[in-house]
C-alpha cells in the first residue's frame, strides 16, 4: 500500500494497494518494483 498524506491537514489524499501470491521462486526485488510501478500508474487520480 502506498498512501499519500496532505503535509499540512496530515490526512490521507490517495492511496494505491498491489497484491500478489508469493511463491519461493519469486526475486523479492522485482517483484516490489513491479508492484510500486502497479500502484504508481494509477496515480494522479481521474478527475
């Protein structure tokens, strides 16, 4: 989950969620990239 919070008010603007089943032949690296790239592509949000 990644959440964006307003500096000022201290309360949440947007938040992004990726989720995945976890397998031992995964590389943990890649695999978190991709998610954050996931999440990020959402963002800014449609008016």
């Amino acid at each position: 989950m990644i959440e964006l919070v307003d500096p000022t008010s201290q309360r949440p603007v947007w938040h992004g969620l990726a989720f995945e089943t976890w397998y031992d032949s995964m590389e943990p690296e890649a695999e978190i990239r991709k998610a954050i790239q996931s999440v990020l592509a959402q963002f800014p949000p449609s008016p």
